[in-house]
C-alpha cells in the first residue's frame, strides 16, 4: 500500500537539523529499549516537549526511529556500527531506491563495498548482499532476539522473519456501510483497502492521522487491527446475551462485541487498570454504546460477584511477539523470561474466568503472540484441568476451512495472533 504522502525534497538545512535531532535521540531511546521501555511511548513524550517540530518533521523522524530498530539486529548488534552508518544501512535495506536522506548520509559515509538500496529484495537476498559488503555472517535470525526460537516453532518463525521487516498498514473497523467510508476516504486522497470476507474492515498506510483528515462523524469508525477484529467474529455473540470481556484494556474488543450483539445485551468490561477504564467510557461515550459497563478487577484472581456468563474473552496480557512488524523494538525489550511471566498468568487468568461460564457458555482465549507457551502449550493444560471444557470449532477466518477450534494467524499485513474458542460442556463435570 502505498504511502498518502508525497517525497517533497527537504531543504539541505532541514535535513542536517533532523540528522543532528535523529541521533540526538537514538541512544536514549536504544537505553529505554533495553530497559523494557516502548520506545512510541517515550518517542511520544520527547516530541511533546518539543512543539518546534512540524508533521513533516515528526513523521521522518518517527519513520526513521522505527526503521533503526526494525533492522538494528544487523546494523547495530551484529555488525556493531556506530549510528551514522547504522542509519544509512537501515535506510539502504528498507528503501527501494535512492532517497534524500540516502544521498544525504552518504555523502559522509563510506562502506567497505558500494551498495545500493535494497528495499525491493527479499530478506535472503539483503542477507547475501549486506554479507558480500562487510564480509560478514549475518542470517535472518539476526533480525530478531537470539532465544526466540526456543519458544516460537521453526516453521512459525521461519514464515514470520520477513513479515517482522515490513510495518503493516493501519486497520480500521467501520461502523457504518463500509462503502460509505471507502468514499469518504478517496475524497480525502487516502489510499484504503478492503476484503470481500471482512468489507467493515479497512486498511489504510501507516502515519495517517484520520481523524485530522477524514471529515466524517465521531464514532464512525473504530482504529483496531484486522486480527483483533477477528477475535470479536470468533466470539460470535448474539443479541440479548450477557459477555465479560476480562482483560478489556481501553476497549477495543468490548466496543466490538457491544455492536455485534447489536447493543442489545450487557458486556462487563473488566481490568486492573482504571486509567484504561476510563478511556474505554469515553470511547463508548463517542460510539453511542451505553451497554457496557466497567469494573476495576484482576482477573487472575478476581470475579464480578457469582454471575455466569454466556461468554468470557480473555484476551490476555501477552508477551506480544506477533506484533514485532508494528512495534520492533519490542523485540528488544522482551525475552523468554517474559514469556513464560506471561504463560503463567495467562493460566491464572483462565482458571479463574473458567468458574464464571454458564453450561454451554463459551469462553475465548486470545493472545496477540506467536510463542508456544502462550498458545498451544495453554490451551492443552486448560483442556487437561478443565474436563467441562472443550474445544468449540469454527471457520477460519482467512481460508474458511473449519478448524479443531484454535487458529494460529501469522503477520503479515497484520498483526500475528492466536485464537481459541472453549466450549463448556452442559452437564456438570468435576
């Protein structure tokens, strides 16, 4: 997908204030990465404090931030180059073809062999080029953290490595007729896709800000990757049920289940986080949705009172390895230790929503990652302790193929996900 924004040429002046900017900010910024930090959140509080900045400058130096990190397996752990080269080597493997900032770095840096952009290649082909030029080892895995593949299936990996090395697009869910939004986006110039499968899901390229852009009503559209949306459709909630979304963030899911049950119902919307809470009644304020209501809980231990519920998701706090496409540093902030963290609260978690689904309920299980631990590993220790439970299948959500009632999606031109559906027996089981 191609970007909305056109490469204006950049006064040289500009250019060598945002170099001086760029690696102003890069070392903080790898420090906050080492330390478990997201580096959006503290790009984000740095460019607030610097209100000089214009959105042309923001997004270069936003683009170019993200882009150091995507490849810095290479450029900054293998091949250990200072941050010059380092910049223009991630930009030569990202770029299809000469840029300012490319001409730009170049003209004060020299590299053992020449090499041109690389961005049109694939990962092997970069890895041959880049190791003919420094005469060095690099492979694919590089790109990532080194114990990844202790805990991610090497098919799994093997398919996901160049994924990791391309952002993917922004997805939005409209909640009006989709064609009416597709509209509403080419009259503003804004490039959007959508799938004959999912038409109320819309991809647009990264960086745009829509609702600066897109002159349409509050509410009509909600931002949330087309994986995430799939677990709604997984959930498949009917109107006038009663759902516990437990791990409900700021919303997201609860805001999708509230429309599929087409606002007729009750959606509890659970988390430890009242900050979160709080953003999700605004957003609901905005979509019109007064179904949801909203409960400051842990659900690892935690219950809302002795209801049962015709459904529970748990969509669960995870080690997030399925999103390094969208956010790579995260690769650098996270590790196995995390992951298996991770695991064991998502084991809590599970066995004690369990308690909470009526006979013949069904409970939802989805992490955005890739690793085993949190995925099929969980599902078959919840099935070996929970006899009254059983996997409920359903159709992919890609392929239409049914499925045992589990489903790994790999990133691609969106996040990677894991997705299973429980169904919990209507005799009582011990």
């Amino acid at each position: 997908m191609k970007s909305p924004y056109t490469a204006k040429p950049l006064p040289e002046k500009v250019i060598n204030r945002l170099e001086q900017i760029l690696f102003q900010i890069l070392p903080p910024l790898e420090e906050a990465v080492y330390s478990g930090r997201p580096a959006d959140l503290e790009l984000s509080q740095w460019m607030r404090s610097r209100r000089e900045l214009g959105s042309r400058d923001r997004r270069f130096l936003s683009q170019a931030v993200f882009r150091h990190f995507r490849w810095m397996g290479w450029t900054r752990i293998a091949l250990k180059q200072d941050l010059p080269e380092a910049a223009l080597l991630s930009a030569l493997l990202e770029e299809p073809a000469e840029s300012q900032w490319i001409q730009h770095l170049a003209q004060s840096i020299t590299f053992p062999k020449p090499l041109a952009p690389l961005g049109a290649q694939s990962i092997a082909e970069k890895v041959d080029q880049v190791n003919q030029t420094f005469q060095s080892s690099l492979s694919e895995t590089h790109l990532i953290t080194p114990d990844a593949a202790s805990v991610i299936d090497p098919e799994v990996l093997a398919r996901s490595l160049s994924a990791f090395q391309h952002r993917p697009p922004t997805w939005i869910r409209s909640r009006i007729e989709s064609n009416e939004l597709l509209d509403a986006l080419a009259a503003e110039n804004i490039p959007a896709e959508s799938t004959p499968q999912h038409p109320q899901a819309i991809a647009i390229p990264s960086g745009v800000h829509l609702q600066q852009r897109l002159n349409k009503g509050p509410g009509q559209f909600i931002v949330q990757d087309l994986t995430s949306q799939f677990v709604g459709q997984v959930c498949a909630p009917l109107a006038g049920q009663l759902w516990w979304d437990c791990c409900a963030g700021s919303g997201g899911k609860s805001l999708h289940l509230a429309d599929l049950m087409k606002q007729q119902g009750g959606v509890l919307s659970s988390d430890p986080r009242e900050s979160a809470l709080i953003e999700l009644k605004k957003r609901a304020r905005t979509c019109g949705i007064r179904m949801i209501q909203s409960q400051v809980l842990d659900a690892t231990k935690e219950k809302p009172g002795t209801h049962l519920y015709d459904g529970v998701l748990v969509d669960a706090p995870c080690s997030g390895w399925g999103t390094w496409a969208r956010s790579p540093d995260a690769r650098w902030r996270t590790s196995t230790k995390d992951v298996r963290q991770s695991a064991r609260r998502q084991q809590a978690i599970l066995k004690n929503v369990a308690q909470a689904v009526k006979p013949g309920g069904t409970l939802v299980y989805a992490v955005c990652t890739l690793t085993q631990p949190e995925t099929d590993e969980q599902v078959a220790a919840f099935l070996e302790t929970h006899s009254a439970f059983e996997l409920d299948p359903f159709r992919h959500l890609i392929t239409g193929e049914l499925t045992s009632g589990m489903i790994q999606i790999l990133p691609s031109q969106h996040d990677g996900m894991f997705i299973a559906r429980f169904r919990k027996k209507n005799e009582t089981v011990a």
